[in-house]
C-alpha cells in the first residue's frame, strides 16, 4: 500500500513521523513524506497557533485532491486539542491524540476517535528512519511550563524522559546512517528530572558518538558551565544555540510566565559565547502579545539588537481559548502585523552583521541539496553556505566571501 507520512508541526513530530515511517516500511509499504496520490494518509498535527491548527485541518482536503478515496489518519496536537474538527471531515477514518502514535503503523482496521490519556512516562517505542540529511532523536516529551499563551502542556501532557541508554542506543545506530544528529524534545530543558538524571549527563554519555550532534530548542535557564563544558568534548558538535526569549520586556515576560528576565538571559548568552565564540544564537519572538505597550515592544527591539542573534523566528501573538493569556486584552491586528515588520527589520540586521562577521574564515559545511550551478548546505553554527565543487551529504570545508541576502558564499577549503 502506498501511504503518505505527513509532519505539520515541530521536530518532535518530525521524529514521530519518521519512526511510523521505518516501521511501515518494514511491513512493506510504499512510504512517502511529500504529500502526493497515495491510499492512506497519515497526519500529525499542530496546534502551536491557530493558523497552525487552520493549516492542519485544510491538510485532509489537500490529501483528497489526489485521491478522493484515500483514507485519511490524524494524530498530534491539533487533534489532542479538538478532535471533533477532524473526524467530522469526509474520508477521516481514525483519531486520535498525542499517545500512542506508533497504533498507526500497526493497524489500519481502527475507526472513529480514541484520544488516549496521556502517559506519565516517557513512551519508548520510536526509532526513526533517514529522511533527510540529518536525523532527529527524540529524548522527551511533554512540557510542565505553562506559559500563559501556550497550549502545549494541555496537548503533550507534563515532562517525560527517555531513558539515556536507550537515547545512545539510537544515536549509535544513526551514526552509521548519517552525517548530523538532531537532539530535540518539547522541552529538552527539562529533561532527566524524572527519572533522576539531568541533560549534562545525556550529553556526556554521548562524547563518543562520532558524527555532528545539534541541539533544538532550548530554555535559556538551561545555559551552565557543566553543560557548555560537556559539549565542547563532544567530537562534531555543533554551536548553534536556540534560546527561547519571546519577549525582550521584563514586564512581559512575567505576564507570560516566562521564569527569566532580560538581564539573566543575557548572562547566558555571554556564557555561551565564552565557549564558543562564533556560536550562532537563534531564538522565537512572540509580537503583540496581549496588553504590550509600544515601551515594551521598544525594549523588546533594543534587546534583539544587544544580543544580536543570528536569525529570529517572529510569530504575532495567537489567542488559544484555555491558556491564561486568551483572558487578557488582545493588540489590534494592525498593530500586531505593523510590530512583527519592525522586529524582522531589525532581526535582518542582526543576521547579516552575525553573516559579516564570519567572512574569511572557514566552516565546516554539511552540503543537502544542488541549486543551480551551486552545492548548498549548513554550517555547524546554522549558517546557510553555496559552493561550487562539492557533493551532496558529504561535509566539507568552505572559506566564507561574501554574502546574499540569508546566505553565505564561500569556496572549498584547502
């Protein structure tokens, strides 16, 4: 049977989505993960935002436009949250939530609804195939931050771990297959406090793992000198830092329950760029979120240009009906899309100064794809490169000369 694996949200769901995938294709069948004619679908969802959660719900028709007669299978987030907006919809034969994801590679008998309750701990029946250049490795699940705007706690249910044997266990297996690992969970900061570890000791277990290993998101408060320290005696890893800020106002931040200020987190970026002074530091930034004053969205601007990142993620604020936030005044629309054009103003100046300050030196590039007369790929640091003369999924050494628009280009090292 031909099946489409279709991933609408984050790298945990990508990392679900490529465990089904290699287990369905054990049992035989045709596997793709671009959406095209097949007989089954299976969709896992989000419901990060609402447009995110629209997107899921528009994917079931996108589906039937190449085979009206397919059935169509949905997990995640978005059907966790509402799973009455899925199974009402022509040809959606089965629903469920967040648990019990893998039920979708075994058996395609199942009808209806059957949102599960969330396990307490970590399920630890995923092992993912190569989809792409890169494999992800999930190490948790769940989120017990709740965040005044966010859903994902309600969705993913509290914070979870894999146990760190079984995570090296996969990262041996992945090594052989792949030139980089990406480590990811909901909440990866969190991670180990359950089952009586901590992340500095899942990063030391892995020192010998012999390919790249990049980290996803991260919360800045996880930031230490022990865990800086264990990175940095890794064989291949790679600096990039995606810090969570979301708002550069203190004020802000505690209306969102964010567990930091402005100054603290700039402790840590200083910490991390003591280590690794080239690192790239990525983050998210929420706009207008409810009651933000024009003062406040002012200092959030100033404080994207005193970190200077190298590239920020900027989402308007999205109401979700259940979380704390969706009780307070909202922004106008105007005013919210007027607010993410001056945050991308300044998050480009910021990226192409981060670009500028890498030209004449040397990056390690992991080539994915050819684009024209050119080879492109990415820098540890999360740097796109082009090169003439190079190779798909081979890692090679470029001289970094110029720049255009969001991306280097370079020539082979010697």
């Amino acid at each position: 049977m031909k099946i489409v694996v279709y991933n609408l949200g984050c790298k945990v769901n990508q990392y679900e989505c490529d465990s089904i995938t290699k287990v369905l294709r054990e049992k035989g069948h045709i596997v793709s993960e671009e959406l095209e004619e097949a007989d089954c679908y299976i969709l896992n969802t989000c419901a990060v935002t609402n447009e995110a959660e629209r997107k899921s719900r528009q994917c079931v028709e996108r589906c039937l436009k190449f085979n009206s007669n397919a059935k169509v299978y949905v997990c995640g987030c978005a059907s966790e949250h509402n799973p009455a907006q899925f199974i009402e919809k022509d040809n959606v034969t089965y629903v469920i939530g967040t648990a019990n994801k893998m039920t979708l590679a075994n058996s395609f008998e199942k009808v209806g609804v059957d949102v599960a309750e969330i396990s307490k701990v970590y399920e630890d029946d995923f092992a993912s195939t190569i989809e792409r250049t890169r494999a992800y490795v999930k190490v948790q699940d769940g989120c017990n931050k709740f965040c005044s705007y966010c859903l994902i706690p309600y969705v993913r249910g509290r914070s979870r771990s894999r146990k760190i044997e079984s995570v090296v266990k996969e990262c041996q297996r992945l090594e052989k297959e792949t030139k980089e690992i990406v480590i990811t969970g909901v909440d990866v900061s969190d991670y180990g406090k359950d089952i009586g570890t901590n992340f500095v000791e899942l990063i030391k277990a892995l020192k010998d793992i012999n390919c790249r290993i990049r980290l996803s998101s991260l919360e800045a408060n996880l930031i230490t000198d022990d865990l800086l320290k264990a990175l940095s005696e890794l064989k291949a890893f790679c600096p990039q830092f995606h810090l969570s800020l979301q708002s550069g106002d203190d004020s802000v931040l505690k209306k969102m329950n964010r567990k930091y200020t402005t100054a603290q987190y700039l402790d840590k970026v200083n910490l991390v760029r003591k280590y690794f002074k080239d690192a790239g530091v990525t983050t998210d930034l929420i706009c207008a979120f409810p009651t933000e004053t024009e003062e406040e969205f002012e200092n959030t601007l100033n404080f994207l240009k005193e970190v200077k990142f190298s590239q920020v993620h900027i989402f308007p604020y999205s109401k979700r009906e259940g979380t704390v936030a969706a009780k307070m005044k909202p922004i106008n629309g105007e005013i919210s899309k007027e607010r993410c054009k001056r945050a991308q103003e300044v998050a480009l100046k910021t990226k192409h100064d981060y670009l500028q300050s890498m030209l004449g030196k040397e990056l390690e590039v992991l080539i994915e794809e050819k684009e024209g007369d050119y080879y492109a790929g990415y820098s540890r640091e999360y740097i796109r490169v082009k090169v003439k003369n190079a190779k798909e999924n081979e890692i090679i050494k470029v001289v970094a000369e110029s720049i255009d628009c969001d991306t280097i280009i370079g020539k082979v090292g010697e």
